[in-house]
C-alpha cells in the first residue's frame, strides 16, 4: 500500500507501507531533491549537454526539477531513468511539486513519456524511462555524466547497494563524471572508494541529513 505524506517543506512524498519507507526524506521532499541532485549534481558538473543516469525514478521529482532546469540553462539533457515498479499516474498526479500550470504540463510530461525508448519532451530534454531491475541490468560503459543514485535506503534494499552495482555505476561513467547520494554510511562511502570514486562528504539540505556523498571518476 502506498500513503501519501507531507514533508516538512511542505510538499509531499509516498510512504510504502510494506517497506515502512519514504520515497523522499520526511523533512522536506523538494528540499532535499533541489539539494542534493539539482544543486550538487547536475550543477556541479561542467559538461555543458550531459548525459544524466537516474536509479529510482519514483515519484519523478528529481527528473523534474532538472527538466525545468535544463530549459531555464539551455542545457541539453539527454535523461535516463531506471526504474522496476512505475507509480500509477493517479498517484503522481496527486503531488504538488508544481507552481503553475506550465510546470504541471512539464511535470505529467515526464510520467506520459512510453517506456523504454528515447522520447523528446523539449530541445533541452530527452528522456528515456527503463523499466527494468538494477539489480541485474549491465549499463554503457563510459556513457554518461552525472548519477543520482536515489535508490531505497541500504537497509531497505542492500542489493541496490552491492559492490557489483556500485562498480557498474563507476564504469558507467564518464571520466570526471559525478555520483551524487543521499546516503552518508561509511560503508557505503568505502564501496564508493574501494572501485575507484574519490569521495566528497557534502553538507545535507537544510534541516535535513547532516551529511550527503558526492563521488568523482578522476581522470586516470
């Protein structure tokens, strides 16, 4: 069963209740995916048209957040999000990520899109949805920019976390391209390290995680 809850920001998150999890942290959905993705992700990178590597697309707030901000930039985005069980769109249309209803047309854009196949929602954004298990997918090499890495919690779905999966996430990138995550454990921070990340410990959004992790694929 999926609840719906409101963040402390006030905009709203889900709640899965077999999981006891939220998709977004409880003390503000739209601040901590601005924070920690749009601000320490996709505009901390130089790559002038980048190719973005989503795991989790959820609710598709942070899909959203960086498809109006490629507009606003003029950067041409080319976005790929993987994700095993798509939200209804009865489900995300109840959120309130938006302001207007220009933003809500961008937004419905995203959950619209066909699966599995490259669709061009603006000259600034492509998108390409995959509905298919991390678990077990094998990702281009050297192929893209930026990852959010906005799985479920290590707890929740420590497969998700696995040295396997962290190693073709690190493959999967570009050199200097960037991993951004909420998550701060150090084990996960030695994962990161251990296939070859240099690690940054980064200051959480505001009154939220103390701590988040930006890893970098350094040029050899």
């Amino acid at each position: 069963m999926i609840e719906i809850e409101q963040t402390a920001d006030g905009s709203y998150t889900l709640f899965l209740t077999e999981m006891n999890e939220h998709y977004h942290s409880i003390k503000g959905a739209m601040t901590e995916s601005k924070h920690i993705f749009l601000e320490m992700g996709f505009e901390a990178s130089f790559v002038v048209n980048p190719r973005v590597l989503e795991i989790g697309f959820g609710t598709g707030l942070n899909a959203f957040l960086t498809y109006r901000r490629s507009i606003q930039v003029q950067r041409r985005v080319h976005y790929t999000a993987l994700e095993y069980y798509p939200l209804t769109l009865e489900q995300v249309g109840k959120m309130n990520y938006t302001q207007s209803a220009e933003e809500h047309t961008l937004f419905m854009q995203l959950h619209r899109a066909v699966w599995n196949e490259d669709c061009i929602l603006s000259p600034y954004f492509t998108l390409n949805k995959k509905q298919v298990d991390f678990v077990s997918v094998s990702l281009p090499q050297n192929h893209y920019d930026i990852i959010y890495f906005d799985a479920f919690a290590p707890e929740k779905q420590p497969e998700m976390w696995g040295m396997d999966r962290i190693e073709q996430l690190y493959n999967s990138l570009h050199e200097g391209g960037i991993l951004v995550t909420y998550c701060a454990k150090g084990d996960i921070r030695r994962s990161l390290q251990k296939v070859g990340f240099v690690v940054e410990r980064l200051p959480g959004p505001p009154q939220g995680k103390r701590e988040i992790l930006r890893a970098k694929k350094l040029h050899r």
